[in-house]
C-alpha cells in the first residue's frame, strides 16, 4: 500500500486525531474506575513501590487500612491488612496467577516450581499430585515414622550439643524433607542441605518487586555481562546454579538409586515409579517434587516453638500425663495434646515466620468494595497485620495458646499461615504436624529456661529479622536432660529407628 496521494498534513492531522481519541477514552475510562485502595506518599517516577523490600515487615503496612495499594515503575501492589480482606480477595476473586519477574522467573530460573509457578494446566497437574502424596492424612501416615525418627535425631542432637538449637532446626528440617521428597538419608551438615539453603536465601531478594532493574527495563538482560554495572547478572547466575542444584542433584542421585534396584520409600520415587508417567509429567517431578525443600521451612517455626516454649511447665505435665516415660512422642499423638498443639499454634501466630507470604496476581481488572484492582496487580496478604488484628485476637501483644481452646476459640491461625484459595500450600498438614512432633519431643526430653548471668535472667528480645521469611532474633538459653531416664530414651530410639 503506498501512502503517496496523502500529504503529510494530513496524516499527521490523522495521526494527532487518533491520539487525541485514545487519550480521551482513556481518560474517560479512569474516571468511570473506582480508585485503588489508599497508599502512602510516593516519589516521582518510583512512587512508593521500594516500600515494598526485604528490610519491611509486616507492620510498616498495618496501621492504615485493611487495604492499602502501592505503585510505581510500572507496578501495582495490594495488601491486604485483615483475615476478611485477604479471604475475599484471594478466595473469591480471579487472583490465583503468581508474579512474574525476569530476575526471578527467566534469568534465576524458577519459573516452572510449583510455588512460583503461572496458574495454568501445567500448574494444575503439578498441585494434583502434591494434593494427593502430601495434602491428606493419607498421604502422609506412611512418613509418620519417618517424622517421629528426626525429632529423635534432634533431641539427640540438642542433647549432644546444648547451645546448636538454630544448626539442629536447620539439620532436622533438612533432614527431614530430603528423606520424604528423595528418600535421601543426609548427614549432619549435608551438602545436599546446604544447596537448599542457599537456594532459599537468594529467592527471598528475587522475589522482591522493584528490586531489580531487570524487571521494569527487561531489555537489560541483553547487554553482555562484560559491560560495567552489570555485576548484578553474576548474582543471577549464582542462583541459577542454586535452583538447578535444588533440582537436579538429588533427582539424579535417587534416579541411580532405582536403576540399581533400591527404591527408597519417598514421594518422588512414588511418582516416577508410575507406569504410566509421561515425559512432561517426569519434567513435572522435578520441578515440584524440588522446590518442596526450598519452600518448606520448618525450622524458622521450630525454633520460634521452642523460643515460645522456655519454661512451658503445663505443656510438658501435658506429655507427661498423655504419653507416660516410656516412648516420645507420635505424630498420632497431636489429638490427646491440645494444649501442646495449642503452644505450637501460638508460636506460628506470635512470631510469623512468613509476615507477607507470597504474591498472588490479579488476572483481570476486579473491584474490592469501593476499590479497583488493576489486572496484573500483585496481591500480598499481610500476614504479620492478620495475627495483630485485635478483632481476630484480644491482646495480640500476649502468648496465650489458650485462645484456641475451649467452646469459642480464636482464628485458627493455620487459616492464614499457609496461604490463601488455589494458592493455599498443599504441604500444610505435612508442616503443623512435623512442628508439633519435633517440639513435643524436645519438650518430653528436655527443659528449656532463659540464660542466667550473675544470678539474674538474660533478658529475652522478642523481636524477630524482617524478609520475605522471617528469622528470630538470636536469643540466649539453657537446656539440659530433663532426667537421665529421658536422655537414655532419646538415645535408645533414635538406635532403634536406625535398625529398621
């Protein structure tokens, strides 16, 4: 087609009146949009999205409105502020897609994980599978042994070495998950667990919106690496290095372990043992059977249980009454146990390990009351806000695991811990239970008090490290064998487990 018999007045009136009619619907377009949720002040061009970064908790949001919105560098962020707000939105709204960044998706490499993954079939198929090895009693009852044999392994471990608490956390959640997802016996400070710590660690600075320049201008990504002020592709390959190790090397290992005829009982030899397991659906094994270990962490709540448990003298007559002296405690025991179960709901509610969980993204244009939330809008619930929220739970400020006993008890803080509607984690029950049969045992078979120095307690801070996970503040303790009655049976049971 040649544009030769129009002058170029006139296709620049024609090219200004297109402009001027898209700038018009536009405009009457937003005024007809319900605002977004109110925010704080911003900056020029950057708005108020850096807000948003690793050194926040939840708290810097919560005192404004259950609601609050930021945006800038071409981002819209929604917190939610309240349990009703975050359930409306999350559960009942077209918002159950995840971001999706260059830093953290494309160039580090976890677009395909479960956890991080878009909400499409390949997704689906992924929480099918989990939901069915991991999301039921089931499920899981054939890991119960399993479970029971690490918390013995931590006691004895704690026992061994009376100030490790955090390194047996670390060890006994690692431990734990490479046995369930691989069948993977690991020893001590595992390579195998080191790998899923970093991992982790680095995810947590990926996973910030605005934090990377990458996200807002993608063609970065393009300019070779030799060029100055690119150090930061240095630190997207050091990660991509992580997640494909994450992945890669205990798939290969049990992989060699079944082709020479040992089958370790776990749930990734379960799903590649299906006869009928296509190529994608092996692709699949690896990316959600892998990131189970990067995103389970029960060792930043085990360690905030047994924080919140010095000197829990009703909880331990509790053990004492229900279990008797002659075994540790079982994951089947959580029942006859409310008020130990209780302490460890209390400690997930008081100090939250996860204050803004992980994004959701709206999928199309949606309204909340009198807001608008834009399509492609990242949708956090404040987590750390829901377990202050006095309407949900008087005097926030204090430990009473007594709040989820009796005939009226408070939110069930495992209503907001794990997620929210398609999101929801499918390993939940696979973490409350493994938390209360570590600390059951640890109580059973120890007491927990504060440090003394000259005579006097060491003052305990209960403040917790902000980031995406959140970590306690380093705190002084001592531990002892309750008797030497329970040391002999920690010992004795963690021989017997090795046995069988």
């Amino acid at each position: 087609m040649s544009w030769a018999p129009y002058s170029p007045t006139l296709l620049s009136e024609v090219g200004l009146a297109i402009l001027a009619t898209w700038y018009l619907v536009r405009l009457v377009r937003r005024r007809n949009m319900l605002p977004l949720p109110p925010g704080p002040p911003g900056r020029p061009l950057v708005g108020n999205i850096l807000l948003m970064s690793p050194t926040k908790d939840g708290k810097t949001f919560s005192d404004d409105s259950d609601l609050i919105s930021l945006s800038g560098l071409g981002q819209c962020i929604i917190v939610a502020n309240t349990y009703a707000s975050a359930k409306a939105i999350l559960e009942t709204l077209n918002i159950s897609d995840r971001p999706q960044s260059v830093s953290m998706s494309e160039l580090a490499g976890w677009k395909d994980a479960t956890v991080f993954h878009r909400y499409d079939e390949s997704w689906k198929l992924q929480r099918r599978y989990l939901h069915q090895f991991l999301g039921t009693r089931t499920g899981l009852r054939k890991y119960d042994e399993m479970r029971e044999a690490a918390a013995a392994r931590f006691a004895r471990g704690l026992l061994n070495a009376p100030s490790s608490l955090e390194e047996q956390c670390h060890i006994f959640t690692g431990d734990l998950v490479l046995r369930i997802t691989y069948g993977y016996e690991s020893k001590g400070h595992d390579p195998m667990i080191r790998i899923a710590e970093k991992a982790l660690q680095s995810s947590t600075e990926f996973s910030t919106p605005g934090l990377w320049l990458v996200d807002v201008l993608p063609f970065l990504q393009y300019i070779p690496a030799w060029v100055p002020g690119t150090g930061w592709k240095r630190a997207v390959e050091t990660e991509r290095r992580n997640v494909y190790d994450l992945v890669d090397l205990p798939l290969n290992w049990l992989k060699a372990e079944m082709a020479k005829g040992r089958v370790p009982q776990s749930f990734a030899a379960e799903m590649l043992s299906q006869p009928d397991l296509s190529p994608e659906g092996a692709f699949e094994v690896k990316w959600y059977v892998g990131p189970v270990r990067g995103s389970f962490h029960p060792d930043h709540q085990t360690t905030w249980t047994i924080f919140a448990f010095l000197s829990s003298s009703r909880a331990q007559a509790e053990i004492d009454s229900v279990v008797g002296p002659d075994r540790l405690p079982a994951v089947s025991d959580m029942a006859a146990l409310p008020y130990t179960h209780a302490c460890c709901l209390e400690a997930m509610r008081y100090h939250v390990v996860a204050p803004f969980g992980l994004p959701h993204r709206a999928m199309a244009e949606d309204v909340y009351g009198d807001y608008s939330i834009p399509a492609g809008a990242a949708v956090f619930p404040n987590a750390w806000a829901i377990s202050r929220d006095e309407n949900e739970y008087p005097q926030p400020h204090i430990f009473n695991p007594e709040r989820y006993l009796g005939e009226k008890p408070q939110l069930n803080p495992r209503e907001w811990a794990f997620g929210f509607g398609r999101r929801l984690c499918p390993g939940r029950m696979l973490a409350d239970e493994s938390i209360f049969v570590v600390c059951a045992t640890a109580l059973a078979t120890m007491t927990f008090q504060p440090k003394t120095r000259n005579g006097r307690l060491v003052p305990i801070d209960l403040s917790q490290m902000a980031g995406l996970v959140s970590l306690p503040t380093p705190f002084e303790y001592d531990v002892k064998a309750r008797s030497e009655r329970a040391r002999t049976l920690t010992m004795d049971t963690v021989r017997r487990h090795q046995a069988t």
